[in-house]
C-alpha cells in the first residue's frame, strides 16, 4: 500500500501542489516502508521550502536517528526545537526535547544542553 501511495504522489512532484506539505507526506511513507534515509531527503525537502516546519524538523530527527546518524539526528532536533519555541508551538519542542536528550545521551553529551 505504501508504495503505491509514494508512487502517487512523487507524481505530484514539481507540479503545482508541490511544495513543504507534499515533501513532508513523502518523508513519511518512506519512513513507514522502512527506509529512512530516503525519507530524511525528502524531510531536508520540505525544510527548504518551509524552515519552520516543526513536523518536519521532528520527523527528520526521528528518521536520522532510524538510520543510525545520531550526530545529525540531534542537530535536526535542536533546530526544531528552536524553531517550534519560536513559533509557540510547545507541544512539538518538549517532545524533541525528549528525543534530543535521549541521543545526548547515547553521544556521551550533557543531556541538559538539548
């Protein structure tokens, strides 16, 4: 089902309906069918057209740590942390937080700068 949905809309892409929210939605169907590198790409996408995409900052966090690269996985969190507060959307930057900590963690880092 996955597949046939991803195929659907990579033909939308460079059309008129693409754009962050097209991006994002193809980050996640890739990261639902197991690949999570491909599914970063598409969320580093959909960063380009919006910087202040929590979802995607969030979700591109989540995909780099799945593919193993913590380092970035903690930066993409950081960023999307600062980004979210910035916005006022609390919601997304405490469950970052969470997620970042977790990674400084693993990294050896001090959890409290996250």
């Amino acid at each position: 089902m996955t597949i046939s949905i991803i195929a659907n809309l990579e033909r939308m892409l460079n059309g008129p309906r693409d754009g962050a929210l097209l991006r994002y939605s193809l980050g996640i169907e890739w990261l639902k069918s197991g690949d999570p590198g491909k599914a970063a790409g598409y969320f580093r996408e959909a960063l380009e057209f919006d910087r202040n995409y929590s979802a995607a900052w969030k979700q591109l966090g989540k995909a780099l740590n799945d593919h193993g690269d913590l380092p970035a996985a903690l930066d993409a969190y950081r960023q999307g942390i600062e980004v979210a507060t910035a916005k006022g959307d609390l919601q997304a930057a405490k469950e970052m937080a969470v997620f970042a900590k977790r990674i400084a963690r693993q990294l050896g880092e001090n959890p409290a700068n996250c």
